[in-house]
C-alpha cells in the first residue's frame, strides 16, 4: 500500500466518522427531547419510574457525549498521522 492509498484511506476514515458523528448529535438531540417530555410528565406526579427513566436519558446523553470525543480524538489523531507521512 502506497503512501497515497493511506492518506486516502485516512480521509475516507475521517469522512465516515464525521458521518457517525453527524449521527451521534441527532440522536442526543432526540434524548434531549425525550428528557424534556419527562420533565413535563414528572411535574407534580413523582413518579419513581420517571426519575428512573430521566437518569437512563442522562446517562445515555453521557455515552453519546464520550463517543463523539473519542471520533475527535480519533480525527484528530489520523489527520495528525497523515500529515506526517
């Protein structure tokens, strides 16, 4: 494999991640969303199973949060390993 098929291999790499990370933020916009509706629905019920599913939400905002910083760093780090070669 050629230099030139590596960088190549590099973009399209960084391109397709892009994309996941494009994915990534809708879909913690819909958990946003989701939060948001429950919010409304907790007013005044309390509801045990509410909370439960409010802290699910977050936590999966949280993995979604991670991953997106873990595609940049990945980016970054091929862009930086491409520019070397």
């Amino acid at each position: 494999m050629s230099v030139q098929e590596v960088k190549a291999a590099i973009t399209k790499a960084n391109a397709e991640s892009s994309a996941g990370a494009a994915t990534l933020s809708r879909s913690s916009a819909k958990l946003d969303e989701a939060l948001t509706m429950l919010n409304r629905a907790a007013e005044g019920t309390g509801h045990e199973l509410i909370g439960q599913a409010q802290t699910a939400l977050r936590a999966a905002k949280a993995s979604i949060e991670e991953a997106r910083k873990a595609i940049a760093r990945s980016q970054e780090s091929a862009s930086t390993y491409a520019r070397s070669i």
